[in-house]
C-alpha cells in the first residue's frame, strides 16, 4: 500500500504571493490596495456592537445583509450570494460549475486565484495574452471553443487599472454562446470615474450569464473582515447555496458589512481621496519621467524599463512597502497602492531618492 499523499494537482499549484505587511509602525504599507483611511467608522461601531452575539452561529445566508445589497443594486435577494471574501464566492464557483475537463479563459498577468480555482476543480486553464498590457476582449473571443465553461474576466483589470469601456463589453456579452459563463471581477470598480465604465449589474438585469463579483475589502475599508458578495440571475445563484459552506461569512463580517454600506460620509471621502491622490501621482510620475498606466482603480502600475525587485527592496528600507509585479509576469513594473496624502508624498520622495 502506498503512502498517503495529496491530490497530483496539488504539486502543480504555486503558492500566492501576499503583499508584504509593515515591520514597524512608521512603514507606509502601499502594496495591496487597502483603504488608506481604515474601516468604515459606521462599520466599526457595528462590529463592536455584535461582538456580545458571537456565542451564536451566523445568519447561514446572510439574508439581511443579501436584502440590503439587493436594494442598492436593484436586484432582488435571491441575486446575492455573500461570502468570505470574494475569492470565497470564486471558489464556490468553481465547486458548483467546473467539471474535470471544463476549459476556464482568464487572461495573463491577472489575479493568480484565477487559474488557481480552474485547477483545483479539474479544469483546464487557457491562459490569453494582455495587448499592450490591457485585456483584449477579441483576443478572450478568439480563445472560445466548444469546451468554454467559464471565461474570468476583471474590470478595472488588476494589475495594470486598466479597463474597458461599456460599449466594447456590451457587445462582447451579447456575442457569448450560452454554455459559456462570464465571470465578472469588479472588485475595484467602485473607484472608477470614466463615464463610459460599465455597471455589471445592467448585464444580471439583462438575464445574461454574467456573474459579478463584488468586494469590501477595498472601497468599504474591511479587508481583515473577509467579506464579499457575488450578483447574477437567480437561476445561476441557487445551485451555488448548494456548495458553499455553511456560516462562510461571520456575524462581525455581516454587521460590518451591512453598516459600511451607508457609511456615506466615508464612502464619499474614499472616493475624492482616490480621484485626488491619483492626480497628484501622475504629475509626480510625469515629472520623475516614470511611464505608468492611466487608471480606474486605487492603484497605479508604474513602468520603470528596469528590474522592479531591487527598487521594491530599497523603498522598503527606506518605510515604503509597494507591490514588485515580477508575480504578475511583469519584472519591470510596481503596483503602488494610492494612499492618503501623506502616503503618496512618501512615496513619491523616496522613489525620487533611488532613480534621481
């Protein structure tokens, strides 16, 4: 008899790269697109307020806060499904509707849970070159065959900020075969200010196979929470109750959660901090000679045409933590998290410091 050993596929799969967290207390964390300004006041006070409950189990659903949701989206309950964290619900995805053999689209140089998902259910992985660092929607459509289950796709586009517009994604939808999903990450979406950004809930009111994916992690300030929801037509949703683990998202988690989301004062101060800093980034960057990608998101990739890795270590040591994108399969570039005013100024010294 052999010895007890995990599944083959386990062997294959690399381990995630986490942004790293500050040392000591004066170190700037720029690495993993958090919130600069903390959790949402209103949050917190929730939290504090349910922490006399956590003797007892969690709502197993988490109706109101899926009713809550519903509401701001204009969609009904049964489009929401929540859970810890959005990679969560990327999972139960993946347990619900990948079968072995099943080919999953994601596009290179993106979210490394993507291809992650696709190989622990048995599918198989058709990895689409970026064009000029920016997904291309022909080439995803170029990539379909009979055996497409599922294509990931993410607007804005992490790494780059990226995005593309509703018009292009409008047509892309309505030209999909129906055995295909479209999974639709839009984590950072609610940093955006193109008006021509696309609102993935017009395609689930639509009736189409699209299934959003949404975060409190980013935009809410709850990253340490684990809270995430997903959105798509009722008949796509209900089966994935079916998979998900029970009590997958804490009392704490839908507390918070369910205050965040009136927390305007913050939400709206989140916004014009990230729509300020970004315009101050740029000129900064100009003014550095540094290329970087316009973005829609809380987070700027910066082309610096010489290997990343070292000047990550050396603005580390001098108190600010980016994010070297050698993981992503881009050894030239950072990601740098926009930050509080403070924030970027320190950023922006210390990188002045190293290339200057």
């Amino acid at each position: 008899m052999g010895e007890f050993s995990p599944r083959r596929i386990v062997f294959e799969i690399k381990d995630y790269v986490p942004g790293k967290n500050p040392p000591r207390p004066d170190v700037v964390k720029l690495a993993s697109n958090e919130n600069p300004f903390g959790p949402s006041p209103k949050a917190l006070e929730a939290i504090i307020r349910e922490m006399r409950n956590l003797h007892v189990y969690p709502e197993q659903k988490s109706l109101l806060l899926r009713e809550a949701l519903a509401q701001k989206t204009g969609l009904a309950e049964e489009n929401v499904i929540c859970g810890n964290g959005s990679d969560d619900i990327m999972q139960i995805i993946g347990s619900t509707y990948i079968n072995p053999g099943d080919e999953i689209i994601i596009t290179k140089n993106s979210f490394s849970l993507y291809e992650l998902i696709a190989r622990i259910f048995g599918g198989t992985p058709v990895m689409v070159d970026l064009d000029n660092q920016q997904v291309s929607l022909d080439k995803i459509g170029a990539a379909l065959t009979d055996k497409t289950k599922i294509i990931w796709l993410t607007n804005p586009h992490n790494p780059t900020g990226t995005f593309f517009p509703k018009e292009d994604l409008t047509r892309f939808v309505n030209a999909l075969p129906g055995h295909v999903l479209l999974v639709l990450d839009e984590a950072y979406a609610e940093f955006a200010d193109d008006p021509t950004f696309p609102n993935g809930v017009d395609y689930v009111k639509a009736g189409k196979n699209v299934f959003v994916l949404r975060t409190f992690s980013k935009f809410y300030g709850l990253a340490g929470l684990r809270i995430g929801y997903g959105l798509a037509t009722k008949e796509l949703v209900a089966p994935m109750f079916k998979t998900k683990m029970p009590f997958n998202v804490s009392r704490l988690a839908q507390a918070g959660a369910l205050a965040a989301l009136e927390d305007r004062e913050f939400l709206a101060a989140t916004y014009a901090n990230n729509a300020a800093g970004k315009k101050y980034l740029y000129a900064e960057l100009e003014r550095l000679g540094l290329a970087y990608k316009k973005t829609e998101a809380n987070f700027i990739l910066i082309n610096l045409k010489k290997p990343a890795d070292p000047i990550f270590l050396e603005l580390m040591r001098l108190g600010v933590i980016v994010r070297p994108l050698t993981s992503f399969g881009f050894p030239e570039a950072l990601r740098v998290s926009i930050g509080a005013p403070e924030q970027n100024e320190k950023f922006i010294a210390a990188l002045a410091s190293i290339i200057t």
